[in-house]
C-alpha cells in the first residue's frame, strides 16, 4: 500500500514503541551537519591561532634585528661610519633569523634623518611565506652614542 501526502501515517499495534527507519535516518543526517560544521569551525580556530603566532614571531625577529642595530651603534665610532655611509643614501642590511621553524627574512634599512638632528633612522621588516610581513623603526640619536 502506498502512502502518500494526504495518506495518515501507519499505526503501529499495541507494545511497538520506538523510532520509525525514517526518523533515525533524519536524526542522523542533522547530526552529520552537525559535526561538519564544528571540523569546519574547529580547523578555521587552528589556522588563526597558527597565523597569529606566526605574527608574534616576525614581531620578534624583527624586534630583536632592530635592538642589535640599536646596540651597534651606541658605539660612537660605529655610529659615525654608519652616519657617513648613509649620506649618500638608504644603507641595506639583510639577515636571516630561524624562529619555531620557519624561516624570516629581516630586511634592515639605515637612513639619516635631518643632517642638523644628527640621528639616523633604522627600519628592521621581517617578511615570511614571502607575502607575509611585519615592520618596526626606531630613531637613533647620535648624542645618545656617546658623541
């Protein structure tokens, strides 16, 4: 017998109770839903706490690069060669810095700032995955490197 929309639903005799084979195959299609969703949310949580750390590495790869250059150049012979290279324009220096296993690049740029300041302006971007980048600077007086 076939049932169709207007046909009422099969009664089940006395002492039968419990879940007809339709009715378990929705629930656990509602269920299955139910779990792809949270993967989904759970690997997208994964991916933004791995970008974030991977941000708070280049932060600190470029920090650190920059407090080296910083500590170089309180050194007031270091700090006049430095301030004599950067007259005639932007000095590069480009290191290589391994944080966590993945490999930074940190670009590291000298100028001067206004010759009667007598500062130099040092720039340290750390770049990963090539697109992927951070950048810090920081203002180096020369009366600071014991000139």
């Amino acid at each position: 017998m076939k049932r169709g929309p207007m046909m009422p639903p099969l009664k089940r005799s006395r002492g039968q109770s419990g879940f007809t084979i339709v009715e378990i195959l929705i629930g656990f299609f509602v269920l299955s839903i139910a779990f792809v969703s949270l993967g989904a949310y759970t690997s997208s949580q994964r991916s933004g706490l791995y970008k974030s750390s991977q941000l708070s590495d280049g932060t600190q790869a470029a920090v650190s690069s920059l407090e080296e250059m910083k500590r170089q150049l309180c050194d007031s012979t270091r700090f006049s060669q430095m301030y004599e290279q950067t007259k005639h324009g932007a000095f590069p220096i480009t290191m290589n810095k391994n944080v966590n296993n993945v490999p930074y690049t940190v670009q590291i740029t000298v100028t001067q700032g206004p010759p009667q300041d007598y500062l130099l302006k040092v720039r340290a971007k750390a770049v990963w995955k090539g697109s992927h980048s951070v950048e810090f600077g920081v203002l180096v007086p020369g009366a600071a490197a014991g000139t």
